[in-house]
C-alpha cells in the first residue's frame, strides 16, 4: 500500500490517507450473511431448472450447502430488511466518495493463500470457510454491493515470486478516471512479463 502510494504521488497524483466511516459500519456484517446465503441458494435454483432437476444439498460441496440451506431459511421480509441496509450503506460510500476520485486499498488482508486451504476440508469444518473467505474479501465486496468500478493491479510480488494485488475504486460510472489511472500505474511500473513461478 505504501509503495502505491509513493508512486502514484511520484506520478504527480495528490495522495493522503483517509478513513472511509461507512467502511466501520457494523449493520453492513450484520446483513450480508443474509444476502449472500439468499443468492446462493437462488443459484441453486437457477441452475436446478437449468438441467430439469432439483439439485440436492448433498450433491454440493459443503460451503455451498451450508449457505444454500441457510438462504432458504431466509424470509422474504429478513431478505427485504437486509437490503434496505445495504442501500443505505451504498449511498453513503457514494456520498464518501464524492470527495475523491480514487480510494486505494489492499486487494486481500494477506498474501495469496496455498491450494487446498479455501475448502471445507483445509478449514476444517464449512461455517469456518465461510468465515475466513469473508476476511479475505474485506476489501473488494464493498464495490460488488455498490456496483462501483475497481480494479486489481499486481504492483508487489511475495519473496516466494506471488503476486500481491492493490485495488483502486472509483466513484460510481468513473471508469474513465479509474483506466486512466490504472494505465497510468502499469506504464510506470510494468508487470505483464512477471510470472510467478508456479501459475495455471
């Protein structure tokens, strides 16, 4: 994070660190295991009609089954509280971000995890993969519920040659500042030749 912002303030870009107060707002965690749980069971739905069979609980992998089962729990006035909250939420990120043209994060709180350890299995039990894959998307779910623009750039690589993502995010329907800048970035510091050494 530093080092994006050493550079963008080299690249002549005004840079301070701020606090973003609807991220510290504890009713968007409240309502976003409901949300998510509903689309997924919806999902399941949706692709149950798709093959002409209703889709078993046990033929999905436990992740999957635990929120599916926990959707479908979900009543339609919860589903409905839920997002009413989140477009409160959303318009204050919005009103937020009218003061700046670019927010600079980090893409996930940690390095790239090890194959194997996003699975039921590796964590454990399925409630605990649900909770560590929503530490791992702190940062980038804001803009899936907002629908603003962002972008992941891989300006730092691990000792171990990995990737390690910076997000910028954009006010609503500023794609154009957000290519700008991300263009601008990748010319300065250019990474589609890195490789890292073991990828798919």
């Amino acid at each position: 994070m530093e080092n994006a912002a050493r550079l963008l303030a080299a690249l002549g870009h005004d840079v301070e660190a701020v606090e973003v107060e609807p991220f510290d707002d504890p009713s968007l965690s409240e309502v976003l295991p409901v949300l998510f749980a509903c689309v997924v069971a919806r999902e399941v739905e949706r692709q149950s009609a798709a093959i002409g069979r209703s889709i078993e609980l046990d033929e999905l992998e436990p992740y999957n089954a635990l929120l599916a089962e926990m959707g479908r729990a979900v009543t339609g006035t919860q589903w409905l509280g839920a997002v009413e909250v989140i477009q409160r939420w959303s318009r204050r990120l919005a009103q937020w971000f009218t003061g700046y043209d670019v927010l600079v994060t980090p893409v996930s709180p940690e390095p790239p995890t090890p194959l194997g350890e996003l699975t039921a299995e590796g964590q454990g039990d399925p409630f605990a993969l649900v909770m560590r894959v929503s530490g791992l998307i702190t940062f980038t779910f804001p803009y899936n519920i907002t629908g603003q623009p962002a972008v992941s750039l891989p300006l730092h690589w691990t000792a171990d040659g990995l990737p390690v993502g910076v997000q910028l995010a954009a006010p609503t329907g500023r794609e154009d500042v957000l290519i700008q800048v991300a263009s601008q970035i990748e010319a300065a510091q250019p990474w589609s030749t890195r490789r890292p050494p073991i990828s798919a």
